[in-house]
C-alpha cells in the first residue's frame, strides 16, 4: 500500500483502507454520521505495538452496523488489517487504536471507515489506584431503545452522564435498566465478586457487549472464578466483595463507591489482584499458554477465524 508524502512531523491514519494524513482525515456534512449520529466506534488497547482483541472490536462493529440497518460489505477481517496497519503507521507502541465508521451520504449505503492510533499512557491514574467512586444517574438502558447494545456515534447521552458525574466528583456514572437493576457504567461494565462467582448483567438489560467484559467472563474460567451472567440489583452490588467497572481503557477498576456509600474493603482483594495480572499479561503477549488464558491468546483479537 503506498504511504502518501506528509509533512515532518504530520501523523497518518488509514480512511477506507487508504492511508491519509490525519488533517484529512474529514467527514463531509452529506454523511449521515453529521446530522443523526448514525455509525459506529470502536476503541481499541495497543499494547507492545499490537492492537489487543482486535478481531473482537472489528466483530463488534460490523454487527453495529447491522444494527443500525447499515449493513454493508464490510467485513471483520479487512477492518483488522485497517486497524493494524493505523498502528503501523503512528508506530503507537501504548495507547490505543480508534476505528470509526459512519454510515455514509444521503442515498448511498457505503460506510466511510476512519482509523487512526495515538499514544497514550496506561490508566495508571490515582483515580485508578485509589479506586473508583460512581454516582448513579437517571438515564436508562433497555432493550427498547434502537441503539441498544451499539457502541453508537450517537453517544451524547454517555458523555453527559459522565461529564455530569465529574462535576459532582465523581468517576464514572451507573446507569440502571428501565427495570431499576445496575446496567453498566457510561463507558464500562459493570461485575461483582460474590465467593468464588463472577456476576455481571446479561446482554438483556440493553447493555453493550463490551469487548472487555466477554474477555474476562472467559478468563475467569482458567482461574476457578464461576462467570455468571445475572441481574444485579442495588442492594446485591452494595454487599458484593470486589465490585468492578471494566473497559478497554480501564482494564479492571475497583469499584469503591456508589454514590456516598462505601463498599466492601474498599481495597483490592484477591480476585482483583489475579484478574488483573491474567488481564495484563495476556494483553501484553504473556501467559498465552496459562491456563488463565482458557485458550485466549493475543493473536486470537487478530485471528478472527
Ligand atoms: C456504554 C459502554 N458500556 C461498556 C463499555 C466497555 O466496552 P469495552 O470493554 O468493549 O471497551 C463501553 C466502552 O466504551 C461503553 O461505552
């Protein structure tokens, strides 16, 4: 593939497959991305200069678009070899890798496709370390809404949930279900460690299938945790052990409050301590043979076979 000439300096992405200049990289107010929001994201972990799961996220973002009834020719594999090749071309050792597609112009279904690759440290944040307190917010999740379980360009609401959460001093916000169970968080799902069961709400309380979580459900397995897939209630989150919020650009976070009420130790626990290492080490190519990896591998968010 030909790298155009750019100036010092100037960083490159990838649009439709083609590499560009990341000044270039636009989107015309035609696109329907501009006026309704309509198309998906996905942000991707880079660590050691490999893109983490991303077969996973590609996955994930097709199916967005079949959700949205932008169904295309797109398929997973050619966003995989997008993705890598925006890592290649920012040379991002640690950050993370962002992949965009819109749903393209007024009569035309063809999606345009933005990916690009930025450096960024790991969340190592005192926010992080300390723990995370989340407040609990009126927006709802359910299987109602139309961009349920999409990771939606459409995501003014998340971020308002959250920027609303920060200005009270918080971290992140919980969202419920149209039922009043947890949900997840504006950016993150939500688990809780209840003896050796690892409990986070099924996919049918409108919650997106986040990339992390479907990991760790599976990691849990090579660690004698019992992944379960259950209604959360208020009260049940509140006695849990080790609640956690997790995402891609979180990993696994304590969660050690909700709203002002303390939870648990409020400390990292047993559980937190060997999620993490298996989480990390995995994603940074090592233990791929432990049994903690049940058979997940680093290649496997490449390999999407
Ligand atoms: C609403 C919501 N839930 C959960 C997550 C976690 O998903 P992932 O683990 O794929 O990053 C995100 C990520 O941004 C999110 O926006």
């Amino acid at each position: 593939m030909e790298t155009p000439a750019v100036a010092a300096g100037e960083k490159l992405g990838v649009v439709d497959g083609r590499p560009s200049p990341l000044s270039k990289m636009v989107v015309p107010v035609f696109d329907r991305s501009v006026r309704y929001g309509l198309g998906v994201f996905e942000t991707v972990g880079v660590h050691a200069g490999r893109p983490f799961l991303l077969g996973q996220h590609a996955r994930r973002l097709v199916q967005g678009l079949g959700r949205l009834g932008l169904a295309s020719s797109l398929d997973p594999r050619t966003l995989v070899r997008w993705g890598q090749r925006a890592v290649e071309l920012a040379s991002v050792q640690e950050g993370v890798l962002r992949i965009l597609a819109t749903a393209g112009d007024d009569g035309a279904l063809r999606p345009r496709v933005l990916a690009w690759a930025m450096e960024e440290p790991p969340t190592a944040s005192e926010a992080f370390e300390r723990g995370l307190r989340a407040s609990i917010h009126p927006l709802r999740r359910g299987p109602a809404s139309p961009l349920s379980g999409t990771k939606s360009l459409a995501y003014a609401d998340c971020y308002l949930a959250r920027w609303q959460a920060n200005a009270r001093g918080f971290d992140e916000a919980i969202l419920c279900s149209s039922e009043g169970r947890i949900a997840e968080g504006t950016a993150s799902n939500v688990f809780i460690v209840e003896g050796s069961r690892l409990v986070t709400p099924p996919l049918s309380e409108g919650i997106l299938p986040g990339v992390t979580r479907a990991f760790i459900l599976e990691v849990a397995r090579g660690v004698s945790l019992e992944p379960m897939e259950e209604p959360i209630e208020m009260a049940r989150l509140m006695r849990s052990s080790e609640p956690y919020l997790m995402s891609t650009q979180l990993g696994l976070a304590l969660l050690v409050a909700v709203a002002d009420k303390m939870i648990a130790e409020g400390s990292p626990g047993p559980v937190t301590h060997t999620l993490r290492r298996s989480y990390r080490g995995i994603g940074r190519g090592e233990y791929a043979d432990s049994a903690a990896t049940a058979g997940w591998r680093v290649e496997r968010g490449m390999d999407i076979t």
